[in-house]
C-alpha cells in the first residue's frame, strides 16, 4: 500500500542519495502500483517514470521482490541506454518495453506495462477495443494490437515503440498492453481506462454490435472537456488533465488505505 516518502538507496554509480524530484516520483510509482494492482486484479506488470532531468527511468514491478529482504517499494533506476544505476531487486525480463518508448519519443513520461485480463480476451478472439464513449478519443478509432511478443529481446521493444510512435497504447496478443503518457498520472488511467472499456465491450456484446462513437464527435469532446475548469497548477493546461483529476480521486483513496468498487 502507497505510501510515506520513499528512502531511496544510494545510486551505483555515484553513491549519493538521489535528488528529491526522484523520490517524488518513485512516491507516485507507489500509487499507480496500488491502483494498478487493485484495478487489474493482478501483480503482473510494471510502472515506470522518466526523471525531470530526461536522462534516466525509474521502474517499478507490480509483484513484490522474490528476496523477502529487498523492501517492497524498491525502485530500479535505469539510463537511456539501459544500464541499471540504482536499486536492488530484480530486474524485469521486459526492459526494452520500457527502453524503446523512452528512446524513440523524448515526450513521453512515462510507460506502464500490464496483463490486463479483459484486453486480453478481447484480442484473443480478435475482437477490436473502439471508442465507443466519449472519454476514449485519446485511444484513437481502435486500438493496435500487435503479435506475441516479450520485451526482453530489443526487436521486440522496438516493435512496440514503433506502433507507440503514433498511439497510446498498444495490445499485445496472448501477453498484455503497454500505455504510455506524458506523465504517470496519464499513463496509469490510461491503462485503467483500456482495461475498463474491455469490460463494458465484454458486456455489452452479449446483448448486439458495439457501435463507436462518430470522429467528429470525438473530436467535439476533446477540444472543450475541462475547459472550465480552473486550477493553479501546470497541469491544468496539459492535455492530460482529466486523467490528472482522475488520479486525485484514486490518489485521496489510496493514501487512506482505502479501495473502490470495480467495474
Ligand atoms: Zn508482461
């Protein structure tokens, strides 16, 4: 459960504790876990964040460390070019879904990686996830799916990186999804809300075709959502503001040790 701020260990390879913007990142990694392992309904995944300073990633699994001694908000720290420079646990067979985004796209913030169970049995039988409401135009007129693949080989990676070039998101048969963002914020309700749009295709399936939403529509929505309201932070002049609001909602729970009732 998220979270006090976090002690991160001395970096390798300078042996200085690292700078506080990085704590404060590795505390929103915590949250995102938490909402991710609550939402998703299972440990199987990672969350990571790009540093301020562009040049490095922290990463977080959503399944405890195997060695009961390394604490559990453990963060690897990782540089563009994939060395480890801090952290103690083990480290993800999958980096190169987090490797090839951060190379190919300097705006992204953040990626996150996950099994989401509902994405999964819609591509398994080819069914295709579309905007059917209103709040999935950041998704685009459907979403990709690609073949199998395991980011542990770079081609694989770079595989992903290239759909995500374009988009944000991309499923991956047989294995997962990976969402991306300009912060975390937005990457983590971006994977919930994939995984909650699975759920309401799922359902409403049952009962006849899913019809999405017309482009123009979308587009309507997108240029005036939240453009009333006011707040005093950068964020509120990022186009991930929504997903900024939203993550307050599942932040306040989260902080209070608390949970949600799931779609
Ligand atoms: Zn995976």
């Amino acid at each position: 459960m998220a979270s006090k701020p976090l002690k991160m260990a001395p970096t390798r390879r300078s042996g200085k504790f690292p700078p506080r913007e990085w704590r404060e990142l590795a505390d929103k990694i915590s949250t995102a876990v938490a909402i991710l392992q609550w939402e998703l309904g299972n440990m199987w995944g990672h969350v990571s964040a790009r540093t301020p300073d562009g040049r490095h990633f922290l990463l977080r699994h959503l399944r405890p460390p195997a060695n009961r001694d390394i604490p559990a908000d453990d963060v690897l720290v990782y540089d563009l070019k994939g060395n480890l420079i801090s952290g103690r646990r083990d480290q993800p067979d999958e980096i190169f879904f987090y490797l090839c985004p951060y190379q190919a796209r300097p705006d992204i913030g953040a990626v996150v990686h996950c099994h989401p169970a509902m994405v999964l049995a819609l591509a398994a039988v080819g069914r295709k996830i579309v905007p059917f409401h209103q709040r999935m135009a950041k998704f685009g007129s459907e979403v990709p799916v690609l073949p199998w693949l395991y980011g542990y080989w770079r081609k694989h990676g770079e595989m992903v990186a290239r759909v995500l070039k374009k988009n944000r998101s991309v499923i991956i048969r047989g294995h997962g999804a990976v969402v991306v963002g300009e912060t975390i914020e937005e990457a983590c309700m971006n994977m919930v809300e994939l995984e909650r749009s699975a759920k309401v295709i799922l359902l409403a399936s049952a009962l006849g075709d899913i019809k999405a939403l017309p482009p123009a529509v979308l587009k309507k929505f997108q240029t005036v959502v939240g453009s009333r309201w006011k707040d005093d932070t950068d964020q509120a002049k990022s186009r991930s503001l929504v997903e900024w609001m939203e993550w307050h909602y599942y932040e306040s729970l989260v902080k209070r040790g608390e949970r949600w009732s799931r779609l």
